[in-house]
C-alpha cells in the first residue's frame, strides 16, 4: 500500500469517527476549579510529582527519519500548484489516477466525527435570515464581483451573519464552531447530482469537497429541490442561478481525485434543538466509507519524540504528516487545517472541542492517550494554526505534548498561545483528536 510521503514546501506563513455517539465523561478536574494552580500561571508540579519516564528505547528501535521531497516550492495560494507542490508517492512520483479512495472501505453506518466538549463555549449570538440570503443569493449570482466563498459570504452577511471568509475550507470551520447548525457529509449521487436530507432548508450551505487535499473546493447556498428532489443552489465563478438541479465535479480539478460526497452545514430552524454549549455534536459524517488503514499510536509517537526538531517554524504540520506516517496512517497536508479535514473524513476517530484554562494548559479527557493529536484554533480566521501529536497527561490531567515549536518536552503540562500569532485574536479553545483503538 501507497503512503503518501508529503511533502511540500517549507510553509512559514499561517494559511489559509468514531462508530458510537457514546461521549467519555471528562476527568472530574475539569468540573473541579479547585485543582491545584488551576488560575496560574505557575506550570511548576509539586517536588513530590513522579513523572514516567520517556520510552528508552534501544538505538536499534529508534524510528527511521522519513526522507524530505526535494525541490520544494513555496505558492502562497494552495489553487496555484506547480510540479513541486503537490503530494508524493513513496518514489517521489505524484500520481493522478484515483489514488486516495484505493485505500478506502465501504462502512454502512453513519459516525460522529466532532463533539463540543467545553461547557463553557457558547453559539454566536446572531440570528440568521435565510430568506434575506437567499433573496440576495437570487439577486447577485451573476455580478461577477468575487469568487465563490467570499459570495456565500456576501449572502451570509444578507442573512445578518457575520460569518465570512475568502476561503471555504475556513467558511466551513467558522459555520461549524458557531453552534448555530451541524455539518455532515452527504452522499454524491451516480449522475452527480445531490439529494438533502429532509430537513434541508433554503439557505443552508454546502461545499464540493476533496478528501485527498482535506480542502473544501467550492461553496454553494442552496435555494430548494428541483421536481427529482435534487439541490438546486446559487453560486458564483462556476456560477448557477439556482434554476436546475446543480451537478458536481466528477473529479477535484486540483489532484483529480473522485469527489465522493459533498460538505453540508444546516442552520437550526425555530422549532428545532440548538445549541447549548452543553456537549453537543458539532460535526456528523454520514457517508459510507472510511480509510482501510491501523493507526500505530505507539509509533506515532515514538517519532514525534525522537525528531522534534522536524517542526521548527512550520507550527508542526509537516512534522504530524511525519509522525502520522510512521504510525502507518496515510493523512498529511502542510496546512493545519486541511490536514484536520482529512482526520474527519478519515473516521480514524473523533475530534473533541475543549476550552483553553486561565493559565493556558488543557484538561485531557479520561479517554486520551498518548499518540493522539491536537489542533490549535483560531475562532478569528477560522483555521487550525497549530498541531502536535500528544504525549499523555500530568497528575492534573492536563496535557502534555511532543513539540518543538512550542518547547515542549512532554513532560510539563503543555501551554497553549494565548494570541494567535496571525491575527492577535485570543485562543480559547483546542480541538483534540482520539483515535479509536
């Protein structure tokens, strides 16, 4: 079997499931403000604190270090590709024909993919007006004023939201971490069509998706079903007015891998369940397939210890490709969020949303283990900025992390940014994900 062996260039800007609905309880120190330092800054553990100690693992066990692609080439936009910046076979070969779905197994049940995990994060506080977005969305198609996530943009900001963003990938995180709607991944039909579920309503949104990429393609705001019950949508650059039964791409018109399915985010109605910053599924994947590969935690980790220093100045996105490599997992990308996409789909596990505490350190659900990985976020543009592969936990319950560029020496509680380095916004929250043994 084919790994992917990414890896692209030397990124130094910040760019833009499980099978079970069963949610593990988090540890009672996270309920507990009065764990000890819980509201300092002081990460210092007492004398007394006995840390395990890393793995000593024998030189010839050491983790082979995974050879770089070379010739690099570094393109600010992800769209704007050229030889040397895509993604690799194991002989520095890149190949076109169908590639990721090789690997992937038909599964007939649907998977929770994200949950809110912090008690503490609430719903945007606006409400939308679909029939103003979508009146808009009617009305401008055609203006041939922008591309098409700053369109569905401008249709939000119609609907009196001020969710936007100039790339769908990032419009997509920022819809899901609202808490005003769930996501999920839809089935794309034979003829390329797209059925809705049910529940479907004019203005919600949905985007062409490439799993191979973890890149959400092209947005879309749906404006009702044609006579067959296929979406109808308004969109612009490949622009639709909304009158006939929108038909997907066959293939992603970056890496020409198959689309499969399409990304689907509905907004609660009046009389539906919203969000309650309670423990709510943010993210659902609905789609019959998941990745054909064993996640080997053990030596994901073990690679992550012994070449920290692989992450220097890339916020660790190469270095978890890396480590999630040497843990046999096919899932790598040199942007943080892409990669985190690819998780999703992957349904390898389930990602959990958990609070940042005041003096930066992150309670670690009962469930985690080392191996696992985090992504730091930023609410502000709507991206994972960060990454790193999980070492445990201290006898606070709080993580600890293999990082470099946060020096870390998995053995400290781990301490989140307080700012994102891009845009200075406050980080309040991580998102961790586990993956299922």
């Amino acid at each position: 079997m084919k790994k992917i062996l990414a890896l692209l260039s030397v990124i130094s800007v910040i760019l833009t499931g499980c099978e079970s609905t069963y949610l593990p309880p988090l540890p009672s120190s996270t309920a507990n403000e009065s764990v000890p330092d819980a509201g300092t800054d002081d990460l210092s553990l007492p004398e007394t604190a006995e840390f395990s100690e890393p793995s000593e693992l024998t030189p010839e066990y050491k983790p082979q270090r995974l050879p770089p692609v070379d010739n690099y080439e570094y393109v600010a936009d992800i769209h704007e590709w050229v030889d040397g910046n895509r993604l690799y076979n194991g002989d520095g070969t890149y190949d076109f024909d169908e590639r990721y779905f090789s690997e992937f197994v038909d599964v007939e049940t649907s998977a929770v993919l994200w949950r809110n995990y912090n008690d503490n994060k609430k719903a945007l506080d606006e409400k939308y007006d679909p029939e103003a977005a979508v009146a808009f969305a009617k009305a401008h198609w055609d203006d041939d004023l922008d591309l098409c996530a700053p369109f569905i943009s401008r249709c939000l900001r119609a609907g009196e939201l001020s969710i936007s963003s100039e790339s769908s990938t990032s419009l997509c995180l920022k819809l899901i971490n609202s808490g005003l709607g769930f996501g999920q991944f839809i089935p794309i039909n034979d003829d390329k069509t797209v059925t809705l579920p049910d529940y479907a309503s004019e203005g919600d949104i949905i985007q062409t998706y490439c799993p191979y990429e973890g890149l959400m393609l092209h947005s879309l705001i749906f404006v009702g079903n044609d006579e067959n019950g296929h979406m109808r949508v308004c969109c612009h650059n490949y622009k639709n007015s909304g009158t006939y039964a929108f038909h997907t791409d066959r293939l992603c018109y970056d890496c020409s891998t198959p689309l499969k399915d399409v990304f689907y985010f509905h907004f609660y109605g009046e009389d539906e369940e919203v969000f309650t910053g309670s423990k709510d599924v943010m993210l659902f994947e609905n789609s019959g397939y998941k990745l054909d590969e064993t996640y080997d935690r053990r030596s994901a980790a073990d690679y992550a210890e012994f070449y920290p220093e692989d992450g220097i100045g890339e916020y660790g996105a190469r270095h978890l490709t890396d480590c999630f490599l040497a843990g046999g997992v096919s899932v790598g990308y040199p942007f943080q969020s892409a990669m985190f996409m690819q998780l999703l789909k992957s349904r390898l596990g389930s990602a959990y949303t958990l609070r940042v505490n005041q003096n930066r350190t992150v309670y670690l659900p009962d469930f985690a283990e080392e191996g696992d990985a985090c992504f730091i976020y930023c609410p502000e543009d709507g991206i994972m900025f960060s990454s790193f592969i999980v070492s445990g936990r201290d006898e606070n319950e709080r993580m600890k992390a293999h990082s470099y560029d946060l020096l870390n020496n998995g053995r400290a509680a781990f301490k989140v940014d307080s700012i994102c380095p891009g845009c200075e916004c406050e980080i309040e929250e991580v998102v961790f994900y586990h993956f299922d043994d």
